[in-house]
C-alpha cells in the first residue's frame, strides 16, 4: 500500500536525520532470498519522533539487518542427515536417497512415543519422516508436496499436543500423510489411495487421531470453532483446538466466515496459516492477474518480514515507554499495534479477533516446538493465528523444482523424481475440452475462461496460455466464480465457468439464485463427473445431474467420447438464450479407431475433427439399431416386440452400453438391441423417449450419477406420458448405488456400482428372461 514499498537497493541506507515537522521514513534492510531489499515505513511521524527525541536518538539505529531463517544454506541443513543421522543418503543427487534405517521412526507407534524426545531427537524423526513420506508415496502415488511442506510442522504438532484429546484438523488434509505415519498407519502406507487400503485424506472412520474428515476446502476452522465450543460447554478439562489451513483453502469465504464468528465469540482455538504460496494448481499459469498467486491475501503475506524484526520492533516501541508521560504511553500502545500490522500483516487478523504470532519460519522445529508449547500453555480464550512460512516440496529437490511442485504425483523414481507413466495416448477430455474452448475463443474474443484455483485440473492453464487476459483464476472460490461470470454475462461476454462437479456443489445457490433464476448466459463446464478414481468419495462428481436437474431454466448435456464434447463446447458458447450445464468425466478420449468400430463414426481419413459442431438443443441420437452400429436393422432379430431392448445413456457409459449390446446379440440371435445417446438431460427428447418405448419391450437408462439424475427424468416423462399404462415396457435405471465408494481405479469403483458392460448385459438377459441374474439386494457392495 502506499505506506509500505519495498524495492532493491545495492547497499543499506545510512541513518536518516528527523525531517521538518517531525515526519520520519524508518528504512529497513533485509536479506530476501539473497537480495538485499529497503522497506520504508510511514505515517508513525509524530509518535515515533517523539520517541526518538525522548531516546535523544536522530535515527533508527537499533534496528539491525537480519538474515532470513530459511535461507539456502538453511534448507540444505534440512534436506541433509542430522550430525548423528543415517549413512546411505544422498540429497545431493540425482539420484537422491534417504537413509537406509530409521531407528526414531521404528520407535514411533503412536504420538505418545514421541514425548521421550529431545530437539536434537525431534529433527531427526522430522528427516526420516520425509523420507518415509517419500518412499511411500512413490510407490502408490498421491499428494506428495503438501505432505513434505508440512513435516515438521507434523512433528512439532504431535510433540506438543495429546491426540486423540486435543484435535488437529488439517484442512483439505491431502497433506496428511506424515501425520498418517506417526499415528500407527506407517505400516499400511503401501495401501495408500488403493482399494481396500487407506484414504488419502482424513476420515474419521480411519483413525481415533483424525479429528475431522475432509477433501474439500476452508472447513477446518469451522470444525475447530465448533470442537472448541463443544469442549468448553461439557468442561473438558483440556481445550485444544488447531486448524492447519494453507494460504490457498483460506482464500475460500467460510474461512473468512469462521475466523469473523471465531473473534467475535473469542473461542480457544489456533489456526495455523501455512503460507507456501502455491494457491492454485499450478501456481503461475498466465491469467489475466499475471503468474502470481490467484490471492491478494497471498501477495499481503508475502510480503511479510521474517519474525525477529517484527519483535525487535515491538520491543523497541515498548522500551520507550518508561520515557514518555503516561498519556503518550496509551498513544504508543496503539502504535505498537499498528506497527504490528504494518510490519508483519497481523493487523488483518487482529481486527478479526485473533492474536497474531508470526510470520515464523514453519520448517524451523527450534522455534516451533516452543511457539506452540507457549501457545497451549496459555490461559487466554482468544483465538490464535500462528503464521509459518513454508515451502511446498521441501527436502526434495524434483519437487522444490517443479512447476506444480510435484503437488499430485503418479508413482515415480525416487532417485530422480521422473513420474511413471504409460506410453502416451489419447488426449485426456480435459485438454479436449480447453483446446475446444480455445477454437471458441478464436472465433469470438467475448469468451473468458474461469477456474477456482484449479487451472491446472481443469484445462484452463491451456487456456490461458493462448489468452491470458481472458482466463480470471479467482482462488478458492466458486461461489464467487459463479456470480462472477453471471456479472459478465449481464455485460454481454461469454463466460465458461470450469469447475470440478464436486466442487460446483459449494456454488450451488449462485448456481440457483444468481444465475438461473435471471436465466444468464453462463455456461458451466464440470469436469471430474462421475467416479473419479483415487481420491475417493470426496473428490466423485455423481451428484451434479441429480442437484442440477431439478432448477428450471438449465439445459444439461454430458457428451459420450471427445468429438460430442468438442460439439458441446461449441454448441455452449453459440446457446444465448439461457444457462448451459456440460459434464464429463476424468478420462481420455477413444481414439478414431475405436470411434469408427464401436461408435460407427465415419471419419474423413480415418481423423477425429479438430473442430466442433452446433449441436439442436434437446436432441439425442440412436447409435445402435439390432444387428450392430454398421448394419441396417436386422431382419432376423427382434422380430417379436418382446425380444427388443432399448439401451438409453447419457454421457460416456455409451461405451459399456455398445460392449454389452454386442455381447449380448452374440449369446442370443433373436434378441435385438438397440442403444441411444440421449446427449441431453434438460431439454429432455421426449420424442426419442417415446419412439424407444413404443418400439422396444425393455427400456434401460445408464448413466454415471446418483438416484434422482437421468434415469429418473426419463422415468418421470414415461409415467406422465402414459407409456407404462399397458404394462407392457419393462424400465430399469441403472445409477450408482446411494452409497460412499472409497479409493480405487475408476473401473474397480465402476465395477462395485454395478455400471459397466457386465452387469448392462446381466440386466439385459433377467428382463428378457434368457438367464437368472441374482437381484441386486442379493450382491454384496
């Protein structure tokens, strides 16, 4: 702001004498990441002039220059054994190892074994837990830098605090996993993220130390201020509540919504802002607020001065005060909150009830460790911001180098942190969907893109290297996303607003109040629909159809391979009359072959277009009639109504649906198949609808969402319409089943919803009577 510049200067300043009318600048050099840079401090004029002259001092001359705690040489002491560590490491690579045992670590069965230890015995558990961290994570793949970034800060938490009493919850908690290590699972890391094994995220039902599930963001000090209210309110002899939130989850409104209530209530509690600058994923994609973090906030923190400057000049506006009249010692009390504040950014935080500790070198265990004893040791209910300064990826090289930090990461070597990988494919839908968008915006400069910290996940960093002035990264923020790109859309541009599905469900009344009841042309592109693989029940996007199909005003599409999804983004950004929904999922297109053999494409040179088309709005497709994509109908099957089945998708279980119509027709010669991509939801084609009912005996819906999506609109518009009056149209949906699915592959999690080819034909031959399938109350989940 204007009364604080920072700007590079070759050597330090000399003293400055007292200007006229007592107005002072306070020069300040520091060492920044190995330059020497001035801070100018105004608008303290009078009072520190009168401080001054009461001192019969001309100038700041205590004020010294200090060298920041994580320096080069700092981290390099970090990433290398302690003095009395473990040979056999080598940080120094590639390639890069750790130590070949971990007697500190092999003594750690819970929490309660670390309380034997000294510092010395702490900041060698802190460096065998990076690499544990590392070597499991390399062989499963995962959230690596989150993980690494905050090591020590798990070992000072659990050093400090009594888990299961006390309650540590880490927000988003993909950064858990040392914390997972130290508190019994070290043994069931090799099942991390994989069927049958452990979550990467926290979950109640995991462990008695995970205080608060999560995947989502800014909700942890939510959960903090409600834990420490509980406590409180049942006298609970300890009180001990700490939210480990990072500079992007805080960008998020609830955290400002909870920190608001949290003063305002003066609740026990510690929010612990891990500050690492990484707010999106990537950090640094070209947008329209340049490469740097997508946050304000985080250009404020960071500017903020390492600690001991900050204390040095509180002390140093506290030393006065047995100098000057005790009228002018109220004045520099407040002073010394100001300066507080302009120093070292607490006042932000202050003025929303915290007491502000920091910004406090968040891989430095020396000063950790007796900051957070000091911390819980304090009598006082007022809530606590603790602000570290850490990096993401720390103690590892690959990662501390990499543009996204190594952030989610594929099995990988661990001597050179390459990530393994298969041969390259197919373009993945997401890169489909942004190069797409990119054709739409060569054809129209009113299409912006945006994204909520998630330009990396969604394709707009694709994006916005064509057009960085019309990608806006808005952080942690879809409700704000949402209304944003209303606001654009009342001015007359064309907003894609990319998001995960699940995420869309935190913007959900801007979806509702702000966008569809004024019927805005915003269109929504939600990626990662359906089950999502890994992550898990957080992270699935299979309620969006359900959520959305019930707001009038929405059309809803979800395209079936990469060439419907390229006509949908084009057909979006041509659709004026209204708000447009398109899901697709995690995934990568067919390629021409499979199009052309299973689909029944017919492409120019055996070549997928590289331009979408308008599609008619409401408008599905039948994809297979009896005998095959490549055939007429067949004379021979389905002579009798009785023998013909409808198969009805929406979205990519086309693919599983055309499978199964070809298993089928090849157990069974009278039996005829015929298999429709509805491509819309909302407006639904009815007259499709109506043809598959009056033709076919069965109809069958599939679809990768809840109960309550497609199927149950198709089902609402056949009872309505009087297509099952005369008993004679068998209907089945198949959805996924109203239950949580944990980490796995996509297909495993397909295979336990019951959704893929298998289970398609299974229904098949139960509803034409061909073959006894076990009903589905009968299959275990």
């Amino acid at each position: 702001n204007n009364s604080r510049s920072i700007r590079p200067q070759a050597k330090r300043h000399p003293p400055r004498p007292i200007k006229k009318g007592f107005k002072l600048f306070c020069r300040r050099t520091i060492f920044l990441r190995g330059e020497v840079f001035t801070m100018r401090l105004s608008n303290m004029n009078l009072i520190l002039s009168l401080c001054l002259l009461a001192s019969g001092g001309s100038a700041f001359a205590p004020l010294q220059t200090y060298t920041r705690t994580t320096s080069k040489a700092t981290t390099q002491a970090w990433m290398a054994p302690p003095p009395d560590g473990n040979t056999g490491a080598n940080v120094q690579g590639p390639p890069y190892s750790g130590p070949s045992v971990k007697p500190i670590l092999d003594s750690i069965s819970s929490p309660a074994d670390m309380k034997r230890l000294d510092i010395n015995g702490l900041k060698q558990l802190a460096y065998e837990l990076r690499w544990e961290t590392l070597e499991a994570v390399s062989k499963t793949g995962g959230h690596l830098s989150s993980s690494l970034g905050v090591n020590e800060l798990t070992v000072a938490l659990h050093y400090v605090f009594d888990m299961p009493e006390d309650d540590i919850i880490w927000d988003v908690s993909h950064q858990c996993y040392p914390h997972k290590i130290l508190t019994g699972r070290r043994f069931k890391m090799s099942g991390l993220r994989q069927t049958g094994g452990i979550s990467g995220f926290c979950k109640r039902k995991e462990s008695e130390y995970d205080s608060f599930g999560a995947g989502h963001s800014s909700t942890s000090i939510s959960a903090a201020q409600g834990m420490s209210i509980a406590k409180s309110m049942m006298n609970k002899r300890r009180n001990n509540c700490i939210a480990v939130i990072g500079d992007g989850a805080i960008t998020g409104g609830m955290a400002y919504e909870a920190m608001n209530s949290a003063g305002y209530l003066k609740n026990r509690m510690i929010v612990i802002l891990n500050d690492n600058g990484q707010v999106s994923l990537p950090t640094g994609t070209p947008s329209a607020g340049g490469v740097v973090p997508a946050s304000q906030l985080s250009t404020y923190t960071s500017n903020l001065l390492v600690s001991k400057p900050f204390q040095d000049v509180r002390s140093f506006a506290k030393s006065f005060n047995k100098l000057l009249p005790e009228g002018i010692q109220d004045v520099n009390k407040r002073l010394d909150e100001y300066a507080r504040g302009v120093v070292t950014g607490g006042t932000l935080f202050e003025e929303l009830g915290f007491y502000y500790v920091g910004p406090v070198d968040g891989h430095d265990l020396d000063n950790l460790v007796p900051i957070l004893e000091k911390l819980r040791d304090s009598p006082s209910n007022k809530p606590v911001m603790l602000h570290l300064k850490t990096a993401k990826g720390h103690g590892y090289p690959p990662a501390e180098q990499a543009s996204d930090k190594m952030h989610g990461v594929a099995k990988f070597n661990l001597g050179t942190g390459v990530q393994i990988k298969g041969k390259p494919g197919n373009p993945s839908l997401t890169s489909v969907f942004a190069h797409a968008l990119i054709d739409a915006a060569t054809e129209d400069r009113r299409v912006v893109g945006i994204t909520a910290a998630m330009p990396g996940g969604t394709g707009m960093d694709i994006f916005g290297r064509r057009f960085p002035k019309r990608t806006f990264d808005v952080g942690i923020a879809e409700q704000h996303a949402v209304t944003m790109a209303a606001g654009m859309a009342c001015e007359g541009l064309i907003p894609f607003v990319a998001i995960y599905s699940t995420f869309l469900q935190r913007g959900y009344d801007q979806v509702i109040h702000d966008v569809a009841i004024q019927n805005l042309p915003v269109r929504m592109v939600l990626d990662r629909a359906g089950l999502v693989g890994n992550d898990g029940p957080t992270h699935h996007g299979v309620y969006d159809l359900s959520y959305l199909g019930c707001i009038p005003n929405l059309t809803i599409m979800a395209p079936s391979d990469e060439i419907e999804l390229k006509n949908m983004i084009i057909t979006q950004a041509a659709y004026d009359a209204g708000p447009t929904v398109c899901r697709y999922p995690r995934g990568t297109g067919y390629g021409a072959e499979k199009l052309q053999s299973l689909f029944g494409y017919k492409l120019v040179n055996d070549e997928i277009p590289t331009k979408g088309e308008i599609l008619p709005i409401g408008k599905g497709r039948i994809i297979r009639r009896p005998g095959g994509v490549s055939h007429s109908q067949s004379a021979t099957r389905g002579k009798s109504r009785k023998d013909r089945v409808a198969i009805l998708t929406i979205g990519t279980r086309l693919h599983e649906a055309l499978v199964a119509a070809n298993e089928v027709e090849d157990m069974d010669p009278t039996l005829g198949v015929t298999v429709a991509d509805a491509r819309f939801m909302k407006p639904l084609d009815v007259d499709l609808v109506r043809q598959l009912a009056d033709e076919h005996s069965v109809l069958i819906t599939v679809e990768e969402g809840s109960i309550g999506g497609f199927g149950d609109h198709v089902l609402h518009f056949l009872t309505l319409d009087g297509l099952m009056d005369e008993g004679d149209l068998k209907f089945r949906p198949m959805v996924i089943p109203d239950t949580y699915f944990e980490a796995g592959t996509q297909h495993q999690q397909y295979e336990q919803a019951g959704l893929n080819s298998e289970h398609i034909r299974g229904t098949i031959l139960r509803l034409t009577k061909r073959k006894k399938v076990p009903q589905l109350e009968e299959v275990e989940l």
